[in-house]
C-alpha cells in the first residue's frame, strides 16, 4: 500500500506540472501557431515597455499589500520585506497556484514571526482577492455570457463560502490538528487567533487592504491594455477588468503550476466571448507570460536567498 500511495502521488504530482504547459501547446495548436506567432512577431517595444513597468507596479502594490496585513504582527523593514516577498514570488511560478506565496512565512520566522500568525495574514490577503474576484467575476459573467452562467457561479461562490466556514470550524480544526498536521501542528499555532483579528480588532487594516486590492485590479487591467497595444489591439478598459476577475476564478482551484494553461485557455475563451480574436488574447498571454517569468528570473538571479538561521523566539499571540 505504501508503494502504491507513492507512485499515486508522484502521478499527481508530475501532472500537475506537466498538465500546464501541456494546455498551452493544446491552446497554440487549436488556434493555430503560424497566427499566432505573426501576431506575436508584430509586438510594439515601446507599449511592451510600459507593460513590463505595470506589471512591476502591480508586484509592489501586491507586496504592500501583505506588509500591510503583518503590521500588527510586527513592523519589518521594507527592503527586508520586499526581499522575502520576491523571493517567494519566484517560488509561486514552480508551485500550484497560491501555494507559493505562502512560502513567505519560512523567511519571516527570520524576523521572529511565527509560522501560523505569517499564514493567517497571506490567507487573509487571498480571501480578499477572491471575494473581490467573485463579485467581479459575477458581474463579467453576466456582462460576457449574459444571464446563462450567472447561476454557476453563484453557486461556486456560496460553495467556497460554505468551505470555508466549515474548515474554520471547531471540530474540523481539531480534527486538522490532531491527524493531519499532527508533529507539525505547533508551526500553526496562533493561526486562528490571527486569522480573525483581522475580522474583529483589525478592521481598519483589512479595509485598507480591500482598498490596495481594488486599486491592483485596476493597475493590472492597465497592464493587459498595454500588452493588447503591444500587439495592435485595443480592448475595452472594463472589460479587462471583468475578464481579470474570471481569470482569478478559474485559478483558485490549484491544477496546474501557477495556474498556467488554465488561466489562459479560459482567457482566450472569455475574450473571444467578449468579441476579442481569439489570436489577439492569446497573443496578449504570451506576453504576459514572458513579462512574468522574465520578471521571476531576473528577481532569482538578483536576490540572495537568505540562509536559514537557529530557531528564535516566535511572537505571542
């Protein structure tokens, strides 16, 4: 049996990192690679430039927005921040979506915050953005598909609530703790505590960071009109917007590396719906994806991984 579990999970495990890329060749293969490389071929230097500069912007306002969530934790210094946030940006490109950004809370036990209380802030920030994401994605759904999905995705909206209530419950938590996280379950402690102080003697710092979401989602969308420009295409401001919240969606279920394949197979789809060729979304992707990665190997050439000291004291709770 433990043979078979092993091959079970290395199965998966190589899926998942196979099954991303392999979307991508699908993708290129049904729209066609000659048209889409000619598209890609025309991209203009200059608006490619100013999406580069975007994108960057987008990181940084990401970054204060996890600063700001682990201020009452403790003050850091932001050079330090923005060294461990980077560097656990480069691990979310080889990781399942989301997942990667959680390795943020191995650096910060540098700083003498503990493991859970460092979770509980980057959770909070990812429940922002999918509660930010599903109110757009419901009006983008209605706006491209009209009235045919918007029951779908309700329903996938009160089901992740649903989720989500009942792993923060009692039992269930207990039940996490005690035959699951077992020997490792100290590194979670004040977790929950953290988690709900967000809810209750933070809410001006979590009001903050729904605002810095709100304002991200917008430099973001200004990120994908200058790619669009990039490759002589101009597509609505609001409808990049809605596009983006659909994007987030379909990524919150972690399949794939980072989301790729997913995020821009469905992409493609909402852009075509939308009335976007789909050669000119799926050249806007491409480059997406080149500023993206460009942009993580630069940060892993540049930034020094620091090394992994004697366990310290860890903040109370």
């Amino acid at each position: 049996m433990e043979i078979i579990r092993k091959w079970y999970n290395l199965f998966f495990k190589t899926l998942r990192y196979v099954a991303g890329p392999l979307i991508l060749v699908l993708l290129v293969w049904k729209l066609g690679f000659d048209q889409t490389w000619n598209i890609i071929t025309t991209t203009k230097l200059h608006y490619l430039l100013l999406a580069y500069v975007t994108f960057i912007i987008s990181v940084l306002i990401a970054a204060l927005n996890v600063y700001i969530l682990l201020y009452p934790l403790k003050k850091l210094e932001p050079k330090t921040f923005l060294k461990y946030y980077f560097l656990s940006r480069v691990t979310s490109l080889v990781l399942p979506e989301g997942f990667g950004e959680f390795s943020i809370s191995y650096f910060l036990e540098e700083e003498k915050i503990n493991t859970g209380p460092a979770i509980a802030a980057i959770l909070t920030d990812k429940i922002t953005t999918i509660a930010t994401s599903c109110f757009i994605g419901l009006i983008a759904f209605y706006y491209i598909f009209g009235s045919t999905h918007i029951l779908t995705i309700i329903a996938y909206f009160l089901a992740l609530i649903a989720l989500f209530v009942f792993f923060m419950s009692v039992p269930v938590r207990r039940f996490i703790k005690r035959w699951i996280l077992r020997k490792y379950s100290h590194y979670f402690d004040g977790f929950t505590l953290t988690l709900l102080s967000y809810a209750k003697q933070h809410k001006k710092i979590t009001l903050i960071n729904i605002a810095v979401t709100l304002f991200r989602i917008l430099i973001i969308a200004l990120a994908a009109k200058f790619m669009f420009l990039a490759i002589n295409s101009s597509v609505p401001f609001l409808t990049l917007i809605l596009v983006g919240g659909i994007e987030t969606l379909s990524t919150l279920v972690p399949l794939t590396i980072n989301g790729l394949g997913i995020k821009q197979a469905v992409g493609v789809y909402a852009f075509n719906a939308a009335g976007v060729s789909p050669f000119i979304a799926a050249g806007r992707y491409f480059i997406g994806l080149f500023i993206q990665y460009t942009f993580g190997f630069l940060t892993a050439v540049l930034i020094k991984v620091p090394d992994k000291q004697e366990p310290r004291e860890t903040t109370k709770e």
